[in-house]
C-alpha cells in the first residue's frame, strides 16, 4: 500500500509475487473458481476452523450424520469436475462409487484387520479408474457424441443395477465376502490406519475428521488442477472442443484423463460410503441414486467447485429432511427444484449468491466496511 512504501522498510517475502503464500494463492486462484480474494479465504479459514470444531459442539449422531452429508461431495466433485469443467455430461458416476464401495468390501472382508481396510481403499479406488478409463476409452476414441456419453453411462449404471440385484446365492461370494443380492453385502469393516494395536478405527469422530480432511486436500487439490494448463484445456474442451483441438491440443486425452480422475473421485466416495455404513447394496447402482448428483451439481453451480460442495451438502439435507418429513414425495419435490433451477437459476445458486454478494455488502452499514 501507498503508505507502506514511505517506510523505508522492505516489504515481507510472503506479501511480495514471488513470496510463498503468493505462490500458493497462484495455484489456488483463477478464472476458472470462484473465490479469488482475501476476504474468501478469511472466510473459508473460519468455516474450516468452524467443521474442526464442530464434533465438541453437537453430539455423535449429529457429528456422524453430518460426515455423511459431507462425504457425497466426493461424488459431487467427480461428476462437477467431469461435466461441469470438461463438458461430458455423465449419468454413471455412480456406477463408480459403487463398483468402489464392492470392491473396498470384497478385500477388506478377506484381508482382516487394518492391512485389508487400507488395501481395500486403494484397490477400490484404482478399480473405479480402470473402469472409468476403460469406459472412457471406448467413448472418446470411438467418436461418441455428447448425448450418447449421456446414455452409455446411464446403461452401463442399469447393467449393474441388475447384475447385482441377482447374486443372492451363496455361488456370489468372493472368498469370504458375499455378494448378497439385493440384501447387500454386510459386514464390511471400517477404515483403520496404523499397524496392529496401535491402529485407530475411523470410525463416529475420528471418521468425521477423515472426511474433512481429505475433502480440504481433494477440494483444494483440484482448485490447482483447473486454474492449471490443463484446466485452461479442460474449460476449451466445454466451450468449443472443435476450437480447441484446431489449437493442437489432444482434446481425447484430456477428455480421458479428466474422466478418468473423476471415477476415482467417485470411487473414493464409495469407499467413504461403504467404511461408513459397514455395507452397500445394488440400490448405488439405480436410477434414482444416479439422478441425485445431477441434482447436486446443477443446483450448486456445475462449472464451480464450490458450487459442487455446497449444492451436494444443501440438497442432501434438504433430501434427508424430505425423506423424513415428505415421505414418497421427497424425489417428486427434488425434481420440482431442478426444474426451478433449470429454468430460473441455470448457472446454480452459488455463482448468484457470490455475484450479488458485493451488492450485499453495499447495503451493510458503513457500505459493509469492517475498517
């Protein structure tokens, strides 16, 4: 500032363009997030320190109840990484969750104790990119438009859905962990990290912090990814994919990747899901589970990360109280909201609320400022 420079003082490393924190507000900050000021990151260091302290405020139920909530945006980020920056509109997200979540299952039910949980959560996360690589290879080389993207994803869901349904008998088990049908596979341990007995089960609290914090790395992680290079293709792709590759960027390979990324993001929610629960069944793998993070991402804002979290976290409550309160209506009203949405609010309710909040600002006393 003006005054500073009159000092004769020299300025601190951090505040300077080549200081650390300048550097990593470089990576973090873009055109391509929402969020690019000090008073964003005073605000989102406040509600970090506010979900860290939130378990010694409200009892486990709450605590747990709300690691779950929290635990869906990984499913939220996937797919707003996926259709909300690279502009493939999937509708099989889920079926990457789920594979994740049997897969998490069948090795940590076979290889007991901490070793089997963090095996588990490694394979299930390198299974659900295989699978997304695999898929995404066939789409994307093989020329697949946008809205067959769309029903290859939704079929490949459906497919699963129905093979899963039928292995009830005891010819579906893989060792010792069995399918079970519609029933589900039960049993599946939490996650615990350690060696013996000094391992700690994350599980209740300790599960809560898990998911924070890997949500904090995972969001901010990808923050860097898309104000990136790749981010900067990534937007093209969405925009204009024929412009973009006439610029000589390998617009497939990028494609691929970032849907590969995405099924692992997905995957990790799945293992999440299925460590919290201590079971999953086939209902991951139907349409009105597949519809849900479509719901999420365009209410939040699909081409903002931010916009991803907060949409998965609102709806989910509001779907959690439904299912409560609402009865068979709970799917009927959450259509109803995407539709309103759709038509009066196409680009989310995040991005609205950060464009109007300076005009919110205005309106404070001392035209909002805290000086």
């Amino acid at each position: 500032m003006a005054g500073e420079t009159t000092t004769g003082v020299e300025p601190s490393t951090a505040d300077t363009p080549e200081g650390p924190i300048a550097r990593i507000r470089n990576a973090l900050e873009g055109p391509n997030t929402l969020g690019n000021s000090r008073a964003f990151w005073v605000a989102f260091v406040a509600l970090v320190g506010f979900l860290f302290v939130y378990p010694a405020l409200r009892t486990t139920y709450y605590v747990s109840n709300t690691a779950f909530l929290l635990a869906s945006a990984f499913l939220g980020l996937s797919l707003g990484l996926v259709w909300g920056y690279a502009g493939i509109f999937s509708f099989g997200q889920v079926a990457f969750y789920g594979v994740a979540g049997y897969t998490f299952g069948v090795v940590s039910i076979n290889i007991t104790g901490p070793l089997g949980t963090v095996a588990g959560m490694a394979v299930a996360v390198f299974v659900a990119a295989a699978f997304a690589f695999l898929i995404g290879y066939f789409m994307f080389y093989g020329g697949v438009s946008d809205v067959y993207v769309a029903i290859i994803t939704l079929a490949v869901t459906l497919v699963l859905n129905t093979f899963m349904g039928q292995t009830a008998g005891d010819e579906w088990a893989i060792g010792a962990a069995r399918l079970g049908g519609f029933n589900g596979m039960t049993e599946i341990p939490s996650l615990a990290l350690g060696v013996g007995g000094t391992a700690v089960r994350i599980a209740d609290v300790p599960y809560y912090y898990f998911v924070v914090g890997t949500l904090l790395l995972t969001y901010l992680g990808l923050r860097v990814l898309v104000n990136s290079d790749i981010g900067y293709v990534m937007v093209g792709i969405r925009e204009n994919e024929e412009r973009t590759e006439l610029f000589g960027y390998d617009t497939q390979r990028v494609k691929l990747g970032t849907f590969t990324l995405g099924g692992a993001l997905a995957g990790f929610g799945g293992v999440v899901y299925a460590s919290w629960g201590n079971y999953i069944d086939p209902s991951v793998f139907g349409l009105t589970f597949a519809a849900l993070p479509i719901i999420w991402v365009a209410t939040g804002g699909r081409k903002w990360l931010s916009g991803a979290v907060i949409g998965t976290y609102v709806v989910s409550f509001i779907s959690q109280k439904l299912s409560v309160f609402g009865g068979g209506f709970s799917q009927v009203i959450l259509g109803g909201l995407l539709l309103v949405v759709i038509l009066g609010l196409p680009e989310g309710f995040v991005p609205q609320i950060h464009a109007r909040l300076p005009w919110l600002l205005d309106r404070l006393p001392n035209g909002g400022d805290s000086s």
